[in-house]
C-alpha cells in the first residue's frame, strides 16, 4: 500500500498570514500528485494535478511545488483569509498507476 | 465541469437491511472510484472501475459490492447493514489517468 503523509495535522492562523503544509510520498514508481481543497459540506475540489519533478504551479494566492525525486510537495497560501479555510488533501496515484490514494489531510482554520 | 450526483445524501437504517448508494454522472467519464472516510482517516479507495462491465476493488477490503452496467451509474451496495459500515462515501470520477478527480458530495451512512 502506497503510504501518503501530511503534516501538520491542522493549523491555526490569523488572517493575513501566509503558511505552508507538506505532502510527503513514495518516490518510487511516482506517477502524479494531485492536490484537493475539502470545505465543511461542500465535496473536495481539485487545486493542483503536479507530474514533473520541479513543477510549480499557482493558482490565485496559492501555490503549490513538487519533488519527485525525495517525494514531497509544499502547498503554500500567501495571506490567508477566512475563506480559505478547509481541510487540503494530497494524493499521489498507487504503484500500479490506477487510483488515488490520499493522506489524512491538513486542517487549516483562518481567524480574522 | 463532471456533474457528479450521489443519493441519499444522508442514511440512517437498522442492522441487516440491504442498501444501495447511488452514483451517476453526465459527463460521459469511464473511470469512477468509491472511496470511505471515516472520522479524522483519509479517504480509503474501497472500489473502481474502469468503464463498463469493469469493476475492481481498492486497497481497503469492503463488505460491499459495485456494478457498472452503464457509464453513468456507479451503485455501491451493502447486502447487510452493520453498523461497522456506518461512515461517509464518496464517489468521485475523471477522465484521464493524469486528470483530476470530481467528486460528489458524499453520502453519511449511519447504521443503528
């Protein structure tokens, strides 16, 4: 079984500040890192799908990159804001290539 | 956008009671996932398939049953009810092997 880890489990932060979590993953047999955004009674909703080492991809104020090599990804929020608050997901694709497999998840809470 | 249903969203039944969660999707998508969630755990992927007549099962052993008769629908069944079975399912679909997932909104099963 593909083991995917996240850190921290949860997060609290003031609004306006910027933060960071981190998505560690088996570098072998690495096909794709997807990252997803789960709001409170909403479904989860994909942010980012990373596939090559050194990607970096953005969206609004939140960033994410990717190093396949040593199996991580840093999902970053610049300036955070109420909104922002969710649980974020990351998932890499099992060895055989067929499925997601997913972490447990970082909670973020943003305070204004 | 996949538009992707799934009914109910919320199920409370008795011990022993055959049911059936529903899954459908517009999109024309072939590949769709099961995954459960329990409280504070990652998603685990219980079933896939990966078009019609296609039907595998994922890295967490199930109790239940999946059928794809048709591209649309993806039904889970659980022959009997327990109350171990009591935990939230998504269903979830893409297109491509690299694409990212759509998700429902998810159906809460609650077994007495």
């Amino acid at each position: 079984i593909l083991n995917v880890e996240q850190s921290p489990q949860s997060l609290h932060v003031q609004e306006g500040d910027s933060t960071n979590f981190t998505c560690s993953f088996p570098s072998s047999n690495f096909y794709a890192l997807h990252w997803y955004r789960w709001e409170t009674a909403k479904s989860p909703e994909a942010l980012f799908v990373m596939t090559l080492n050194g990607d970096e991809k953005k969206k609004g104020r939140i960033s994410a990159t990717l190093n396949t090599k040593e199996g991580y990804s840093y999902l970053y929020i610049k300036g955070s804001q109420p909104e922002d608050s969710a649980t974020y997901l990351c998932a890499s694709l099992n060895q055989a290539g067929t499925a997601l497999i997913f972490g447990k998840g970082t909670t973020l809470s943003v305070s204004s | 956008e996949a538009d992707i249903y799934q009914i109910p969203r919320y199920l409370v039944i008795g011990t022993g009671k055959k049911i059936t969660l529903e899954c459908s999707q517009t999109m024309g998508h072939d590949k769709m996932y099961w995954y459960q969630q329990d409280p504070g755990m990652e998603l685990h992927l219980i079933h896939y398939s990966y078009g019609v007549n296609s039907t595998e099962k994922g890295d967490l052993s199930s109790e239940s049953t999946v059928s794809r008769i048709r591209t649309e629908h993806f039904p889970l069944t659980l022959e009997s009810a327990r109350p171990s079975h009591t935990s939230q399912y998504l269903c979830a679909t893409r297109y491509g092997s690299n694409e990212k997932l759509f998700f429902g909104s998810g159906t809460q099963l609650s077994v007495l």
